[in-house]
C-alpha cells in the first residue's frame, strides 16, 4: 500500500512537530508513505528579506499562484529543495525515519512544459496577459527513482519544482504535483493536508464526495480551496483509491486519514 501525503505551507511554518513525526512512524508499519511539502510563506519571506518583493496573480478559474521570473525562480529553488526539503528530512532523520529529500529535477521525476503567457484577473475582474516565467505544466512523471526509494524503505520527500523541457527548474504547484506523483504511483490514498478540518459547503464540513459531487461543487468553493478539488479530481481520474482533504494540524491527522475518520473523502464514484 502506498499513501502520499501533501504537506501545505501552514503544517510547515514551525516546522515538524514530534507528534506529526510519530504520526508518520506509527503509520510506516502499514504503508509506505511518500511526502510532497509545499511552503511559499517562507519563499516570499526570505525573497522579501533580499529584497526581491513577490506578486501573485489569480487565474480565471480562481487559482493563486506566484508569478515567477527568473530571479524568483532561483530564489523558489534555493528555499524549496534547500532550506525547507533539507529541514524536513532532518527533522524526520532525527527521529528515525528513514527521508531522502529530492525534486521533480532529480532523476527528471516530473518534467513540465514551461507556460509562455498566463491569464491574470483583477479584482474588478478584467483580464490580462502575463509573461508566463518560469510555471510550470506537469506533463508526465517519471516514477522510477521513487519506487527505487519507497522499495528500499525511504520515506522520499519531494519539493515542488519540475524539469522544464531545456533543462530548467519550473515553479508547479505542491498539490497538482502531489496527484500526478499518486496517480502515477497508482497509491491508494492521497492525503492532502491543509489549515480547515475539511472541504466546507454552507458552512459545514463535508464527510463524503464521489468525484462528480466534488467537480459540480466548484463554483461554490473559495479560492483557498479550489486547487486542491482540482488536484483531488486529477488524482481520482489517474486511478488512486480515494483523496483526503484535512487539517494538518489536527493530532493523528494521517492515522484519521487512512482511517477514513477525518476530513473530506473524495472516491470514484
């Protein structure tokens, strides 16, 4: 059995805690489990600090996503695969679990095509084109170098940064890369931990969505969670079992996750 859990930014900010860690140990002796972390907080944080101010755009369909120049691009890399991948691994070192921390660029696991232009809307919702930097489109998964770590009892952790097609690093999204990583791995659950308890609809936690409840709801869903849906949808339709939307900051949250007790679920059908 194979379980990948995407961590957001907000589980990350005082890094891992020794209840998480535990939580992962605990659930080892059932399944392997493969990590994709996030942590754009700390990007534009330390980007700011060298004095490099970021910016956001929003896309027509509600995404958030970082616009990202070639200086961005190199500073993304520096935090991402450094500072936050090597932390991570560290910290899960420390207690005894076996991490490799790598990126899609390692062993070319996730290559991407690079988005020449993107389509930004304002707030009063005009459009605009944007020069496309250094996104990134996952396009295929090479799962190969994964397998090798997860066979040989690593508990791999994977940045979110792709190759591009002329060799460079490409800025993709944590949870987009996180179902295409499931997907091609077919892993029975994709546990995909944020700062809400679970998907909300009028207010109220959803237990339970087959994919097509999920897809209609979109339009109801705010922009902090629209992604996530998104990427829930993706992994369903490349063949994992069933998607986990969580808090990470709930005590047991992998336990309650594979337990099917916490969060939303979303299956096939």
């Amino acid at each position: 059995m194979l379980t990948v859990v995407k961590m957001g930014g907000t589980v990350l900010e005082e890094g891992l805690t020794q209840a998480f860690i535990e939580d992962v140990k605990r659930n080892l002796s059932r399944t392997n489990i493969l990590l994709v972390h996030g942590g754009g907080k700390k990007v534009t944080e330390i980007a700011s600090k060298m004095g490099k101010e970021q910016q956001f755009i929003t896309s027509p369909e509600g995404f958030r996503s970082r616009h990202t120049d070639k200086e961005t691009m190199e500073i993304f890399t520096m935090v991402m695969a450094g500072k936050i991948n090597k932390r991570i691994v560290a910290s899960l070192l420390a207690q005894n679990v076996s991490a490799v921390g790598i990126s899609g660029v390692d062993g070319a696991t996730v290559k991407a095509s690079r988005k020449k232009q993107l389509i930004a809307v304002d707030e009063t919702g005009r459009k605009r084109l944007v020069e496309g930097g250094y996104t990134g489109k996952i396009e295929a998964v090479n799962a190969k170098l994964m397998r090798l770590l997860l066979d040989s009892g690593y508990v791999p952790v994977v940045a979110p940064i792709a190759i591009g097609q002329e060799f460079e690093d490409l800025n993709v999204d944590g949870d987009r890369m996180a179902a295409s990583i499931a997907g091609n791995l077919k892993a029975e659950k994709l546990i995909l931990l944020t700062d809400v308890k679970g998907l909300l609809l009028d207010g109220e936690v959803v237990p339970r969505l087959s994919l097509e409840d999920a897809e209609s709801a979109l339009p109801k869903i705010g922009k902090g969670m629209i992604t996530k849906i998104h990427a829930a949808a993706e992994a369903i339709k490349l063949g994992v079992g069933e998607v986990v939307v969580t808090s990470g900051l709930e005590e047991d949250a992998i336990t309650k996750s594979i337990d099917g007790t916490a969060g939303t679920v979303i299956t096939h059908g």
